[in-house]
C-alpha cells in the first residue's frame, strides 16, 4: 500500500492593491481621467489615482514617469505641453510672440489626426465644464506658468493669460467655426499677423 499523502495547503492571495493585467495601463488612465475631471490637475495625485483604479501607486508610476506624463495621456493630447514650453522658450525674449504663434499654429497645422484631436479637445472644453477646469489647470501648469517666469514683471501671469485668450480665439475662428478669410489664410500670413499682438502683451 503506498503511503498516505498530506493535502497540499491551500493558496492564500495577500489582501491590498490588486496586481497588473493585460489591460491594467487602460484602467489607470480611465481612472485619471475621471480624477483629473473631478479634482482637476492642481489637486489630483498620482495616489488619488491610483485609489481610483484599485492599484498601488508604484504600479501607476510603472507605466507613468509622472503626473504630468499620466494627465498627457488621460487627456489624449496630440503633443506633450512641456515640449511646447521649451520650444516657446528657446530663444530671445523679442521673438517670444513669433515664437508662441508659430508653435501654436504648427500643432494645428501639423496633421490631420493631431488638428481633429485638438479639435475634439477645444469642443470639449467649451461645453463641459470640469474639462474645462482640468485643461486649465494643466496647460496652466505646463505652459503658462514657465512662459510667466521667464518674463520676470509682477504681472506676467496676466499678460500670457491675454496671449492665451489671442490664441485660443483664433483657433476657434480658424479652425472650428471655419471664419473667412482667416479660415484660409496661409499660415505665414496668420503668423505674421499674430505674432505682433501676442509680443505687445508679452513686453509691451
């Protein structure tokens, strides 16, 4: 007769945060752009979201290097706001108008993808109001906020706050409501002629 064996014991799952899955980066970001809707850029972690998804904060960082990385991708952005800060910023302070313009324009323009990708975003922005709130806060952080400190007066903030309020009405009139003759206009001309206004709220 052979010998008797011993059950094997049973597996036990430690309690806490659940591990990745196949889809565990989609869930995060799902989770982001719920967190980001609800506290906005400012107040959300990268602990707030992961709570949101169920999983550790490590995991989060596994797939995102950081906050602004996660809100990036949460938000479907067609370019990354840090590398437009830099752009915009390389160079002299009396062509920081030029600078903005051509920038701005050149993400629109670039291709069609990235132009109905900001047009999704800029529609999104307009009739929902957290969106709103969370974009704000974000391009505030990643763009308008370095754009501010590099001009060293009291009220920087506000002047690249008029150059933003330039920006995105022209973008409205040119690429969404299709205003002529802006709608059409070749891009230098629309450079040429923004790039002035944009200078005199910067430095004027």
């Amino acid at each position: 007769m052979s010998p008797r064996r011993t059950p094997a014991a049973p597996r036990t799952t430690k309690a806490g945060r659940r591990p990745g899955g196949p889809d565990t980066r989609g869930e995060i970001l799902g989770a982001a752009r719920k967190t980001f809707a609800d506290n906005g850029f400012t107040a959300t972690s990268i602990r707030a979201v992961a709570r949101a998804a169920g999983v550790d904060a490590a995991l989060v960082h596994h797939y995102f290097d950081s906050k602004d990385e996660l809100f990036i991708e949460a938000m479907a952005l067609p370019v990354d706001p840090r590398a437009i800060a830099a752009a915009i910023l390389d160079g002299p302070p009396d062509e920081l108008g030029r600078r903005i313009a051509t920038v701005f324009l050149g993400v629109w323009e670039s291709t069609d993808d990235g132009r109905q990708r900001m047009k999704a975003i800029f529609r999104s922005v307009v009739g929902n109001d957290e969106v709103a709130r969370m974009m704000r806060e974000g391009i505030t952080s990643l763009i308008i906020e370095p754009v501010s400190r590099s001009l060293g007066v009291p009220d920087a903030h506000l002047r690249t706050s008029m150059v933003a309020t330039q920006l995105i009405g022209l973008a409205i009139a040119r690429y969404l409501v299709g205003l002529e003759p802006v709608a059409s206009a070749d891009l230098p001309t629309i450079i040429d002629r923004l790039a002035p206004v944009l200078q005199h709220h910067l430095t004027g």
